[in-house]
C-alpha cells in the first residue's frame, strides 16, 4: 500500500492511497494549491502508517 502524490488537470495537488493490488482504495477531497499542504493532508489520513509516498 502506497500513496501517490500527483497534480490534476488544473495544476493543483491531490493524493490517492492504493492498495497493493493496484486499486485506489481513498483519494483526497479536495486539491491543494501547495504541495506541503497535500502531504499535510496525508499525514492526517497516515496516522502513524508507514505507507510511502511517490509523486
């Protein structure tokens, strides 16, 4: 399980959580104009989960 840390079709960041199966099982709400604020967004879902995060 990993997360993915990616900009959408208007430039802003978003993030999705996929499985080890390769199926988005969570994805972010909202996007974010900052890259920081995005990876404060999953440290709020991580919790104390050590799933990686790729860009």
């Amino acid at each position: 399980m990993h997360f993915q840390l990616y900009k959408d079709s208007i430039g802003q960041w978003r993030w999705r959580l996929v499985a080890s199966n390769w199926k988005t099982i969570a994805d972010s709400a909202e996007s974010y104009w900052n890259k920081q604020d995005c990876l404060a967004g999953i440290q709020l879902v991580k919790g104390s989960y050590n799933a990686p995060v790729y860009e």
